[in-house]
C-alpha cells in the first residue's frame, strides 16, 4: 500500500522533510510508489486556470514542492518563466528525466531556508498539496514563508485539503482554517477562499 508506506517513513524520519529524499530515491529505484505521482496536472489548478487568462509572457512563476514537475509544466504552458523546487535531490532528478527538454528550471532548495534572491520575486506562487504533507509544529514557519515568495501585485495560489476536527494520522494531515488563513501575510491579501467538497 504506498500510502502507508508513505506514512511508516515520515513517523521514522529524523525531521519533517527527510522522509521525502528517501521516498522519491526508493521510488527512482523502482522499490516504492509515489502516492501523489500521477500524470495529470491537479484538477483544481486546471480548474483554476481554467477561469482565467493567463498570460506568463515576461512574468515568473514559481512551484513550491513540485515533485514530479506535472503542476510546474502546466503552469510553464502558460509562458510563465518557471521555476520548480523541492528538497528532495531524486524528486528533482526524476523531473528533470520525465520533463526532458522542458523550460522548467528544477532546482533542489528547501523551503525553510530558500535562496534570498526568491524573496517578492514571483507573480505567480502555487503551493500545492505540500504544507498538509509537514507535521502541525513545522506548518506555522512554513505557512509564512510561502507569500514571501510573491511579488507586490502576484497571484498566490493555495491548494490544500481542509479538516474541522483535529488531525488525525498522516501524512496527509490536513489544514484547517487558520493554516488557511495564515498564508495572508507579508502583504497578501486573500481574494478567493473556496471549499470544495469532494
């Protein structure tokens, strides 16, 4: 079962992001499955984009943990001057492989301690399904670095499953509310907070 897999390495993992590296290095070696490895971009982002016109020409944008590069590939078709981070070296790699030829620069960076020059300079930030993957004490530093990635007049873009009761075991552990909430800092303001029931 990959998703419990998944969730017997991140209980054995010495931090909140280790167990990344060693999924995505298993799954390179054929050994594991990446739960959340599938071929399409998510169906909110699409969804998303959908109603919009989105013209990246002369604009960048930016992925946080972008895994295996499906979100960051749909968003560069936009003409966005992409770039696509994760901290995990065999997620990058395995990117780079299946997106051989793409635009998209993948760059292995950690998200608690990104490079200084990312700081305000993206007019479109899409976190995808990456914070509710950390544990609650890691969520809150992690939450508030997000918007410091956007530039003054971007677009950050949150997708992320929502919880009312507390979270139960994980990974995923789901947001509530007031993680939600918080990605409004450092000058964003929200415009569009939906729950979608699925």
């Amino acid at each position: 079962d990959p998703d419990e897999h998944t969730r017997r390495l991140a209980a054995e993992s010495p931090d909140a992001t280790a167990w990344f590296e060693r999924l995505y290095a298993e799954a390179q070696a054929g050994d594991a499955i990446v739960p959340w490895d599938v071929a399409d971009p998510h169906y909110l982002l699409t969804g998303w984009a959908a109603g919009r016109t989105l013209d990246g020409a002369g604009r960048r944008a930016l992925l946080v943990a972008a895994g295996l590069g499906r979100d960051a590939e749909f968003i560069a078709g936009f003409g966005y001057d992409t770039t696509a981070f994760d901290i995990s070296p065999s997620a990058i790699e395995s990117a780079q492989r299946r997106h051989g030829g793409s635009a998209v620069h993948y760059v292995v960076a950690d998200l608690f301690a990104p490079p200084a020059e990312w700081q305000h300079a993206f007019d479109l930030v899409v976190e995808s399904l990456t914070v509710q993957a950390l544990p609650v004490p890691e969520r809150a530093p992690a939450i508030a670095q997000v918007p410091r990635f956007l530039a003054p007049g971007g677009t950050l873009l949150v997708v992320a499953a929502g919880r009312e009761a507390p979270p139960g075991d994980g990974p995923p552990w789901p947001l509530d509310r007031a993680e939600i909430d918080g990605f409004a800092t450092d000058g964003v303001e929200p415009v569009h907070v939906a729950e979608i029931r699925d």
